[in-house]
C-alpha cells in the first residue's frame, strides 16, 4: 500500500511540474498542460493495459497521480467564465478525443 501510494504521489509531482513548467517556462495556460499531461497519461495507460502481462498496478496509480480529469473540466470552466470561450469549448472538445486517441495510440505500441 506504501508503494502505491508513493507512485500515485510521484503522479502528482510529475502533473504540478508540468503545469508550473508551462506557465513559466513556455508561457501557456495551466488548462494547457493538463489536457497535454492527460493524454500522456492515457498513452501510459493504453500502453501499460496492453503489453504488461504482470500487474500494471503501480504505473497505473502513478497514471492516476498524474492525470487529472476533474481539472480537465474546472479549468474550461473558469476559462469561459473569464471571456475565452473559444479555448473553453476547444479544451472541452478535444478532451477526451485526444484521450481516448492517446489510448488507443498507447495500446498499439
């Protein structure tokens, strides 16, 4: 239980990383970030569920760390609500397609 808890924290470091790389390095949006961090961390999962025979347990908790869905639906939010609807409804839209494609794309590796 220790471990898993060590991968899904780790998750979160790799995530808050991100985001604070790419509000101050890159200079983009956190809402950014995250859909990029999710769709790595459904690449992982897509590659994790489909070519590990032995127990995919610890990435997926480090997966599940990392990813972040509820922020991936708050931070569109807050967006409309500050005037950028366009990149509210781009962020919305593209969600869960590039996801699901980062899957996909995972498994088939």
């Amino acid at each position: 239980m220790l471990t898993f808890s060590a991968f899904c924290a780790f998750g979160c470091l790799v995530r808050y990383a991100a985001e604070v790389f790419a509000g101050r390095t890159i200079r983009v949006q956190r809402l950014w970030a995250t859909l990029a961090v999710n769709a790595l961390g459904s690449m992982t999962v897509g590659l994790a569920s489909s070519h590990l025979t032995n127990d995919p347990t610890l990435i997926l908790a480090f997966c599940g760390g990392m990813t972040s869905f509820s922020a991936a639906i708050a931070a569109p939010a807050h967006a409309w609500r500050d005037g950028s609807r366009r990149t509210a409804i781009v962020v919305l839209a593209t969600t869960p397609l590039l996801c699901i494609a980062a899957y996909a794309l995972g498994a088939s590796l």
